[in-house]
C-alpha cells in the first residue's frame, strides 16, 4: 500500500477535516467524523482497489492526521449488506469491520463507518454543529428541516448509529438525487459531495442556512424566559471567590464513586442559562446528541437556590441534591438496564449548574473535564436554538440509557489504557521553578497528576509549566510562601484551575551557611520565614482544601538531613529544617483523621541543577569544607556510604514512592534521600 500522505484524496480529506473541526460552530471536539473514497494499488497483485479513509474512533478532527484514520476496502465494506443479520444484531458488524482493513495499522473503525462507506459519494461529512442539532431536537424537526432547507436536505427520524442507520442514509440519498445532506433527528447532520471541495461547502451550506434560519426565528422574548429575580451573576470577584469556596465540597461529592478532577467555567453562555427562569426545565430534559450525554450523562445537577444563600446554607443544599442525584440515577439505571447491560459505572454528575457562579464540570483528568463542560455549552446552544424555533424535545431516555450502556461503549472503554499511578491527582508544589521543586513538578505531571507550578519568580514558574505542557496538565502560580495572603490566593487558584488539591510539596527554601556569630536575626528570620513559617501556611491553607473535599491527601515536606545532622555554620538553615521535620510529626498526627498524610524527604545537598546552591550556598559551603565550588557535588558523594552524588531527579523519586499509593499506611515518616549518610540516620 502506497503511504496514505502520497494520495491526494487522503491529503484533501486531512484538510478539510482540519479547517471543519477548527471552528467550534462546525462540530464540537472529538465529535463527527469524515471520509473520502478513492483507487489505490494493491500490493499484493498490483490492480487497482477502491479504498475508504475514514476518520477512526476517538479522533478529533482539528487534530486528525493520518494515523487517525481507518482504511477499508470499499469492495468488502459494501459486501456486508448480503450479511447483515438485521437491526437486532447490527452490533455484529463492527467486528467485520476488521476484515475489511486494508493494510497493517490504521485507527479503529467508528460505528459510524458503515454511514461513510454505504453512502454513495466519494467524499461525506458527519457533524455535530449546534445549530444543526438544534433542528434535530425541536419537537417538529422534520417540518422544520422542510421550511428551512426545502427538499435540499431531507430528515431522518432518530436511530441509533450504527449500520442500519447507513443503510437509511444511504437510500434517503438515493431516492432524493437532489439532497446534499440530511438532519438526523436528535443526532447531527449528514452531508456528501463528489469532491472534497463540494462536501465541505455542502456542510457548511447545512449549518449556515440554519444558523441564519434560527436567528430569523428570534424575537424579543428570551427563549430561556426572563430572569429570576436574585439569580443574576455575581460580580466577577465574588463570583470567583465563591466558586472557589464551593468547589472543592463539589469536587469531593463528585468523587463519591471513583477521585475526578473538575473545570469551573463562568462563560457568559452558562450565567445566562443558570439566570433564567427556563433552566431547570430545560436541564433536567437532559442533553441529547450522543456526543453530548456521554460525556455529560443524562442530565446535570442543578442547584435550587440564589447566590445571595449563605455559603453553609450552599453547602448542605449541594450535599441533598447530591444524594437525590445519585438515587434518581440508580434508577435510571435500573429502570432500562437489560440482564446484559454493563454494571452501572458510576451515580455521580459530571455537570453541575450553580446559579450566579456558573458550571462545574468532572471527569478523569482536566481535559475531559474541561471537554465535558464544552459539550454541556453546546447543549445549552441546542436548547436556545431549538426553543428558538419550536420546543427543545430530545431522545427519549430509553435511547440514551442504550447510548450510554452501550456494549460497544463498554468496549471502548475497556480499550483505554491503565490510568498513570497519579491520574487525577493535583498537586501543589512550591519552589518549582528550579532545581528539586522544577524535578518534582515534572514528575508528578509524568506519573499523571495536574500541577500548580509555584514559585516566587513568576517567570520561573511559568517557564516550568510550559515545560510540562497545556494548562489541562499544569499551571504557574507566582506565590511568596511568607505572604499568608498570597498562599490563600495561590491556592484558590489552583483550585478554580482543577477543583481542588490532593497533594502538596513543601520545597520552596534558602540556604544563609555562616557560623553562629556571624548569624544575624535577619539570617534567622528570613529563613525561618520561607522554610518553617511558610511550610506551615502552606499546609494549613491546602489542609482546609483537602478536608473540604473529604478525599484524603498528600502533604510532603522537603526537609534535609540537616534536620538532623549537626553541620558546621550552620545554625539558622539547620534549625528552620527541624522545625520543618517537627511539622511533620504533629501533622501527621493531627490530620490522620481526615486520610491525610504527612512525610517528610531529608536530602543530602543537592548541587547540580540546584537554585540554592547556585544562590551563594554552594560557594559558602564549598568554603566551609575547603574544596573548590565545582567539585562540592563529588565532595558530599564522597563521604556518603553508596559514594553517590544526589540529584534533584532523587528526591522527585521519593516524593513519588511517598504518594503513588503503595505506601497507602504510611504517615510520620522521613525518607533519607542522602546516599548514605550515617550521622544523618533517624533514630
């Protein structure tokens, strides 16, 4: 097989996809899919074979190239209608599917792969746009499509995708040779052309014309209706500070079944809805493009009360609605599944609405929060526009149940690969623009955890994050550990960013080596300052976070075997890093009760890579112990008992071993990371 680059029909199909998927009008992340049919040679007998690319599950098409696309056979695709066994066992022919690949690799077929390959038209879009949905769930859809677009695009009543949801379009399409596309009722739009050129406008034509339809529909009314007097959106601070103060209750009652990681959006969209006197109508009616309610199940979780409710009062009514939530969605459950129906994967909501605040979104990690509360904007797009024109009127909650518990579905998911030791983790972690903080950032972003990036050089800090990747991964912080003031702020910032926080490093230090004489109270108090005051406010503020949320936690302090081993001229540095060490002790004892645990990493000196060392420390001990500043790093390997010099990249490993969970009972417990050190051993 020739390389799927060298054709153009691959490279047109790349394109238009991008440009498609681009713009969020056109369809939302991850959703839709699109083809292109042509001739390639065979490798095998070198005749000429007619091919189908087609954008592959779980694809995003502002993103896809060619690894992203499956390659079928078109003989054999089509060649499947003589075997198709009937709707009831259509989920049959995913499997065959895979005997009509051609060539090795390629991404997994999508169930809508037989839409693409039975419709007769060398190239075909499949979108999700709001505005096409919007038709698609108003009550008289399908007049709507006949006054919107004549017979240039035809309806199709809802069906579940699938291969007899192909076989329908692809008779709609020939027994209407002047259609360019079709609605699909409570589902997308469908469209095709002879190139890719004639496809893409026959899309864009679709979503423009209804876009321009629905705006032609609106009048002076609100179609959410008027707002409610007391749900207007808070001013921007307050509302961001509330937010803050009920997201980490939220995040912990959203984790009841399995840890989540959450999104707070204040989008002018959300205020708007959550404002109106429509909303929870309309919110509990639930989402309906598939697309949609996988990611943000049936429907969200909707807070009944203004904004000017007292937070406590807040609270306990989140906690009520909560527990109502999770037993109106075990029956659900029980009232559609089948004796083969997947086990209930979970009661908890992935969307919830707070009026005046905005919208809470969960799911296994910041992206797919992030995504999910995308989607529930684009549902509150649909309902806009189908209330626009009609009445907002979705699938019945028997298909979505089908949706939702699909075995297909299942499979999917059975397909994902193992979480990483800290999926859904976030953590803290302070003095991270440098040396061992910057090691421990990396490390905890790599084993999967979300991480503020703190330090007091903002430029550092952001630096670091950048590194580590997008803010679905990491985020700077700029943070004074001896502000109190800008503590709580870093930490509300970190909490609106994921939701909350579940791990903390205590890291950020300096190091002032003199001998007891030459130590001033200025030495002593600017040490004591960042290392023992502002590892203590560090915790006590993440302490509030963490037993707000009721999930347990990590609190790590980068202490140093100084804490326990008595160096020379050393007395300001080596007493801040045993009131450090003591810190550890008494919150571990303190905090228990909550599932929190409390460890301390007593390192030996770190010089490469090291923001202390390169300060001024390095030089000040290499004096102390008259050696040369660039041979301080074998000095100290040298007098350790594994004569091995300490890296940054040591003590991140600690702090991972500390927190992955395979020292789930450990608390109180200081890890040398010295190489040996024996005047250092914890006695």
């Amino acid at each position: 097989m020739s390389s799927l680059s060298s054709h153009p029909q691959v490279e047109a199909l790349i394109e238009r996809s991008n440009r498609l998927g681009a713009d969020p009008r056109n369809t939302n992340y991850a959703g839709g899919n699109t083809s292109a049919k042509g001739t390639d040679t065979d490798p095998v007998t070198g005749d000429p074979v007619e091919l189908m690319w087609v954008k592959g599950s779980g694809g995003d098409l502002g993103t896809l190239t060619e690894r992203g696309l499956a390659v079928l056979r078109l003989d054999r695709l089509r060649a499947l209608t003589g075997v198709y066994p009937g709707e009831e066992r259509e989920d049959e022919m995913v499997a065959a599917f895979d005997y009509c690949a051609h060539g090795k690799g390629g991404a997994a077929p999508s169930i809508d792969t037989a839409m693409h390959g039975l419709v007769d038209a060398a190239h075909v879009d499949h979108l999700h746009p709001d505005s096409g949905i919007a038709l698609a769930c108003a009550a008289d859809g399908e007049a709507l499509t006949a006054e919107c677009f004549g017979d240039r695009v035809v309806w199709v009543p809802w069906r579940r995708p699938g291969f007899q949801l192909g076989l329908d379009i692809a008779a709609i399409k020939a027994a209407n040779p002047q259609a360019i596309g079709v609605i699909l009722g409570g589902h997308g739009i469908t469209a095709w052309g002879e190139t890719s050129e004639e496809c893409e406008a026959h899309s864009l034509e679709i979503i423009r014309t209804a876009e321009e339809f629905i705006a032609a529909r609106a009048t002076d009314a609100h179609p959410f209706g008027e707002v409610v007097d007391g749900y207007a959106p808070l001013p921007e601070a307050e509302r961001r500070a509330r937010a803050a103060a009920l997201f980490p209750v939220l995040r912990g009652l959203a984790s009841t079944d399995r840890p989540q990681v959450g999104h707070y959006t204040d989008s002018d969209v959300v205020l708007d809805f959550v404002a109106r006197a429509e909303h929870p109508r309309l919110a509990a009616l639930g989402t309906s493009c598939p697309d949609h309610f996988l990611r943000t199940k049936v429907r969200p979780m909707v807070l009944d009360l203004p904004p000017s409710a007292p937070l406590e009062q807040t609270v306990e009514r989140l906690k009520e609605l909560h527990a109502a939530y999770r037993e109106d969605y075990r029956a659900y459950y029980e009232r559609h599944a089948a004796p083969d129906s997947p086990a209930m994967r979970g009661a908890d909501p992935a969307i919830v609405l707070v009026p005046g605040v905005g919208m809470f979104s969960f799911g296994k990690d910041a992206q797919t929060a992030r995504v999910a509360g995308e989607f529930y904007v684009n549902a509150i797009n649909v309902m806009r526009g189908a209330e626009t024109v009609s009445t907002y009127a979705p699938i019945d909650e028997s298909e979505k149940f089908r949706i939702e518990y699909w075995a297909l579905e299942e499979a999917k998911l059975q397909r994902m690969p193992k979480p990483k030791p800290l999926a859904t983790r976030v953590a803290f972690v302070t003095g991270a623009g440098s040396g061992i903080g910057r090691a421990i950032a990396l490390r905890l972003a790599a084993e999967g955890a979300c991480v503020a990036v703190a330090d007091r050089d903002a430029d550092a800090a952001a630096k670091v994050a950048a590194e580590i990747g997008p803010r679905d991964v990491a985020i700077p912080v700029a943070v004074d550990v001896t502000d109190e003031a800008q503590i709580a702020a870093a930490l509300r910032e970190t909490v609106l960013a994921y939701g909350g926080v579940d791990l903390v490093v205590n890291n950020a230090g300096l190091s002032i080596s003199k001998p007891l004489l030459e130590t001033t109270t200025a030495d002593w108090d600017v040490q004591h300052s960042v290392m023992a005051r502002g590892s203590f406010l560090v915790s006590r503020e993440a302490a509030r976070v963490m037993t707000e949320q009721g999930m347990g936690g990590d609190i790590v302090y980068i202490c140093s075997k100084n804490g326990v081993f008595a160096g020379p001229n050393n007395i300001a540095y080596g007493a801040a890093k045993a009131d450090q060490a003591h810190q550890v002790r008494l919150l571990a004892a303190e905090l228990g009760e909550h599932g929190i645990r409390v460890n301390g990493v007593n390192p030996d000196g770190v010089v490469r890579g090291s923001g202390i060392f390169a300060g001024g420390w390095g030089a000040q001990r290499a004096a102390v112990y008259g050696v040369p500043e660039e041979e301080l790093g074998a000095f100290y390997a040298k007098r350790t008992l594994l004569k091995r010099e300490v890296l940054p990249e040591h003590v991140a490993n600690a702090v991972f071993a500390l927190t992955a969970g395979e020292l789930s009972h450990t608390t109180g417990l200081h890890v040398p990371v010295d190489a040996g050190v024996a005047a250092a051993f914890l006695r």
